[in-house]
C-alpha cells in the first residue's frame, strides 16, 4: 500500500514540522541553563526528552488516523502529538509553562493532552497501554467507530502494563495497535542488555496476535504495516504489535553526555537520519521536485515558528491557578 | 418500620449500579470474579444477567491492565466501575490509580475528566492476616485527584453509589468487609439498615451525625462508627453522653461537622482501623486543633490499629483492632469518669 501523493506530502511536512519544532526547543531550552546546566533554569525547565530521528514513526502510524482515534503517548511524545494533529501552539505554550498551553501550564513537556483529537500521555513507561485498552473497549462497548494505538518504546515491552495489556486487548480483541519504537536505548541501557529476546514483535506470539518488526526507520514500510493493523482493528479483528526499528539521535534528555554508546554509533546514526533519506528518496523516484518539497519546508517552519512565537508571547499562569482543576 | 425493606451493603450497592445501569447506558463494571459469581463480597450479584457479557466482564488478574482501561474509557465518554478485590492488591496497580486516574484531569487542565468509581474491599477481623485485611483508606486519601468514600450502613452505601456513578471525578469506594453481608464472613448486624427502593444520592463529602450527644465526639469511618456505636451505649448507662460522627467521605473531608460537633462536647476520640501514624486519625485530629483549640476540654484520642502488619493469630490481631471497649475506656479518661465495677 503506497500512500498517494497528498499523503506522501503530508507525512514529510509533519516530519519535517517534528524536527524544526524539537530544534527550536532544544536551542529555547538551553537559554539560561549555561555556563552553568541547571535543568530548573531557563524558558523551559524540568526534563526535556526529544525525538529527533524517531519521526518516521509517527507520522507511518498516525497517517491513518482521523481526529476520532484515540493515541496516547509517551514522555517523549512531541513528533506524536504532530503527526496526530495536537495544537501546536498550546502544545508549544504548555511546554514553556504558559497559562495558553493545553494544561494551563499543569502538566509540561510530558504529560500532553488534547481531548480535540483524543491524544493523552503517561510520563511513566508502558501506562499509556491500559488506557489506550480501555479507549478501545469503550468504541466496542459503545459500537462507536475508531481505534486506539499506544506508543511505547521498547524498553516498555518489559514493563507488567505492556503485557496486561496486550493480554486484555487480544482477549477481548479490541481495536488496538501497539506501536513499538525501538530506538535502542532505555536511557543509557541496550536494547541488548535488557531484552531477553531480539524482537518484541515475537512477543505478539504470546497473545496470539500478529506481530510485526519493522526495519530501517522507513516512514513508508511503517505507513504499510500500520495501515494494515488499523484497518484490521477497525474491522473488529482484534489488536496488532508493531515493533519499528528508530533512531534515537538526540539523548535520553537534554543534558544527557551519551557515554554510553558506542563510539561512532552517532555519526552511523546521522548518516541514516530519515528526514534526508526521504527527502533524497521523494526527489529520486521522481514523486516530487525541489520545489514542492522546500515549499513543505517552508510551511513547516512557518507553524514552528508561528507556534514558539505564541509560546513565548503568552502569560504565565497566575500561580494560585496550581489549586485549581483537581477535581472535575 | 417492622415492614421496612432491610438490605446488607452488598446488596445495596448492586441496586445502584443497576439502577443507573438502566438509566446511563455508559456504565459498565468489571472486575476479578465480578460476572458470573457476582463479586467475592457480593456487591454485583444479579448485574451479569440483567445486563449481559457486554457491560458486567470478568476481566483477568491483572489490575494494572484493567485499572488502567477503565481510566482510557472514562476519558472517552464511558463510566467504568472496576473493583480492586481486596484493598491489600493496590501495590500491583497503584500507578494506574495515582498517576493516572487522580492526575489526568489535573495535567490536562480539565481537557479530561476521569468519572469512574473504583470499589474495594477494606478490613479484618477475621484473621486473614496482612495482605487480605488492611484498611489504607489512609493512602489513597493522602494522594489528591481522587475523592474517597466508605459506607458504615447499607443505606449510605446505595446512596453513595449512586452519588459516585454520577460524579464527573474518579472516586475510591471502600466498603468494609465486616459489614458487607456475607453470611461466611460475619456481619456488624448495624450496616443492614432500611434502603428505599427508588434511586437516591448521599451527597460526597458530607458526614453525618449517627448519635447525638454531649460529652465527647466520636468520629469515626465504615466498621468504626459501629465500634463507637456500641461504646456510646455502654457509656450511656454512665450518664456519659457520646456523640458519634460518621465521615462516609474522606475526600473531601467534612471537617465543619467534626469542629461543630467538638465544638459542642469539648472532648474528641478519632477511632480508626487504618494504621496509627501520618493517617486519618491524626488528619480529623488536626482539623480540631489547627482552628478550635479552645474548644477541647482534654487532648484529643485516637483508638487507631497500631503500626505493626496485620497478624494472623485471632488473638494478636484482636488485640490491635478498634474495638467498643477502648474507645469506652478511653471517653472515661477523658470525661474523668471512673471505670465501672
């Protein structure tokens, strides 16, 4: 299943938004955290995980999703939230703390929320996996049309959640995709050193559902296999793992000094970054020119910029605003 | 009276949930052992058969997992009621509860509400030891975005329920296994009260005065306030008056009717089944002192289960539950009343 151009279009404008958005934020973050880094200094405090390089993922799987789909997402959750159509302006303004962002300023960089499209986030690894169950079994309670995917990474298939999960929603079968993305790292561990097997993917074996592993961080390989395992959810079959083979290029968070990977790992990482790849690719086969694609661009870094602009213009939230929105 | 339809709380609270069942096609149940045998402690017998596989559901031992479900539906429109079987099971899904449940309405600035009520089964007394007899209202009631709820009488516990299903926020519904009904578990013969059969909230969050009196204040929750109950009536053939208060909610707290019954009686006993320290006992305490020092004629009590796990032997854990004949003994410290012969 090839996307058609239109989608095509969509899926490296959304890639490309990801990247210019996280290298706004990671210049704006490191803005009075020098000489000295002190994480609770800055325009943007706390911990700040990006997802330079993990695009593809995002936007494969969320090309198939209307806004009536539910996601939930991760502590590293921008290039998600873009590609499943989360405003970036209150997205750029809740993660600067500002009484304009999605939370008013109450949950951060990685706790995103945006009920407009269904999106939610857990900070905790692998909680994202029994809300996103329960998303589905109130489509099928209900006999409601949508699915809902969760986005982990791979060290989360090693959490209790992950398993429970997956075990309700293939008993169950409910209309849910697990998506995967194995950047290799759980913080400074391997994949490797932490993973009793190769691929969570096999894993699928376990609940008796299909199971997928991706290789290459190829938006368009994703794009196929997600396609298939919505649309599969979406026809009452039940739920599908996939497991994506990404990059991590940045760190675990900003400030982290990456001793821990091998030496070389970042430049093989870069050579493969897929934002070129596809570029240099869509110019190959002819699909698009130079021109339509630098107009993608373009577009891009309008909404980045458009959004930050607004993030940094915005207020912050009266402080005795924290007392309030506990309760319903 | 004679003719009133008594019911136990199991029962009580299965006619809630089928009465807003009827009325609210957005609630289901589920739960371990929920479905076909009706609840362990009874409290969803008869929901299976009016209702059906669809919204009453057996769910595997995984509490996580399903805790967690019920959050993602309560966010997409639906009402999940899903029971945690025993209290003591809260350290294999707490972060479903307090991470989740009690914080996404807050960290998505009401962009979600999470209306979902999670039951479970509270107390001892009967010698299941540490893991199966714990109270630990205690803790969910520490940690904020939850309100939390426990019945003493069956008809509390149906209007609660009902008050609970209809409630925009999550809310931790603990009801007492010694006053649950069962007929193998023993039963405080108090909690099986009269309970009309039309539908009817008791408001969250407001406690009520169970016996009234002049002397001291008995402030209590769920198997606690018939403890206190019971220790007024011995009290009583004394000439001392005790007043005793029924929180029903610890979330929120109805802390005007703890200070205003202190405030007439002058002497306060807390009598809690959950643990001693950083607890309720000491929260309802605080309550008095921080505002109405001057209206204590004696320090405060706590009747409280001390700090040690939940024993087995009958006769150990005995000696550390609440009990009528502590808190008596301790409202005749207070009172400077002599103790009887």
């Amino acid at each position: 299943m090839q996307p058609a151009k239109d989608t095509l279009a969509w899926m490296y404008e959304k890639m490309v938004t990801s990247r210019r958005f996280e290298n706004a934020i990671e210049k704006i973050y490191m803005e009075g955290k020098s000489p000295v880094f002190n994480m609770a200094d800055g325009p943007i405090p706390g911990e700040m995980h990006l997802s330079d390089g993990q695009e593809p993922v995002a936007v494969g799987v969320c090309a198939h999703l209307e806004a009536g789909d539910v996601v939930t997402a991760t502590h590293r959750p921008h290039h998600q939230a873009i590609a499943k159509g989360v405003d970036l302006k209150k997205m750029a303004a809740e993660i600067f703390g500002k009484a304009t962002g999605l939370s008013g300023g109450r949950g951060g960089h990685m706790h995103i929320f945006d009920a407009e499209v269904n999106f939610a986030c857990s900070g905790i690894i692998a909680q994202g996996m029994g809300p996103a169950a329960g998303a589905a079994l109130s489509r099928q309670i209900q006999g409601k049309p949508g699915v809902a995917v969760s986005f982990i990474g791979e060290g989360a298939a090693n959490q209790g959640a992950f398993h429970e999960a997956l075990n309700l929603a293939a008993v169950w079968k409910l209309p849910m995709v697990v998506v995967v993305e194995d950047n290799a790292w759980g913080i400074s561990v391997s994949k490797e050193a932490s993973t009793a097997i190769k691929r969570n993917s096999d894993r699928a074996a376990a609940y008796g559902i299909p199971g997928h592993y991706i290789p290459g961080n190829d938006p368009l390989k994703i794009y196929e296999v997600a396609g298939e395992a919505i649309a599969r959810a979406r026809r009452g079959e039940g739920p599908t793992l996939i497991e994506v083979e990404t990059y991590r290029l940045a760190g675990h968070f900003m400030g982290d000094a990456e001793g821990y990977r091998p030496d070389g790992e970042k430049d093989g990482l870069f050579a493969k970054d897929p934002i070129p790849v596809m570029r240099t690719s869509l110019l190959a086969d002819g699909s698009f020119t130079d021109a339509e694609l630098d107009g993608l661009e373009t577009s891009a870094q309008a909404a980045v910029d458009e959004a930050i602009r607004f993030a940094r213009d915005s207020a912050d939230p009266k402080p005795e605003d924290a007392l309030t929105a506990v309760f319903a | 009276m004679e003719n009133e339809r008594k019911l136990t709380i199991a029962r009580a609270m299965a006619e809630a949930m089928a009465q807003e069942m009827r009325i609210d096609p957005s609630v289901f149940v589920m739960g371990e052992d929920i479905a076909e045998l009706g609840g362990v402690f009874g409290n969803t017998r008869g929901l299976l058969e009016e209702f059906g596989k669809e919204r009453v559901r057996d769910t595997p031992i995984s509490e996580t997992g399903f805790i967690g479900a019920a959050v993602g539906a309560a966010q997409d429109g639906m009402k999940p009621v899903v029971e945690l079987m025993f209290v003591d099971f809260f350290g294999v899904c707490f972060d479903a509860i307090y991470n989740l449940m009690a914080k996404n309405t807050y960290f998505s600035g009401g962009n979600f509400n999470v209306p979902m009520v999670l039951m479970t089964s509270t107390g001892g007394g009967y010698s299941d030891a540490g893991q199966h007899s714990q109270c630990l209202y205690g803790s969910f009631a520490h940690l904020p975005g939850m309100k939390v709820v426990s019945p003493s009488n069956a008809y509390d516990a149906k209007g609660l329920m009902t008050a609970a299903l209809r409630d925009p926020n999550p809310v931790i519904y603990m009801f007492h296994k010694g006053l649950q009904g069962m007929g193998w578990l023993g039963t405080e013969a108090g909690a099986i009260t009269h309970v009309p059969d039309e539908s009817y909230e008791v408001e969250i969050g407001k406690a009520a005065i169970a016996r009234e009196g002049r002397d001291v204040t008995i402030v209590s929750i769920a198997q606690g306030v018939h403890h206190g109950l019971k220790a007024a009536d011995a009290l009583a053939q004394q000439g001392i008056s005790a007043e005793v208060v029924d929180l029903r909610s610890l979330v929120p707290l109805d802390r005007e009717t703890v200070r205003a019954s202190v405030a007439k009686t002058g002497r306060l006993i807390v009598v809690d089944e959950d643990y001693h320290s950083y607890g309720v006992s000491g929260e309802i305490i605080a309550t008095v002192t921080e505002s109405n020092m001057a209206d204590l004629k004696a320090p405060p009590r706590r009747i409280a289960y001390p700090d040690v796990p939940i024993p087995f032997a009958r006769v150990m854990e005995q000696h550390c539950l609440p009990n009528a004949d502590k808190i008596a003994a301790a409202a005749r410290e207070l009172c400077g009343a002599p103790v009887p012969a």
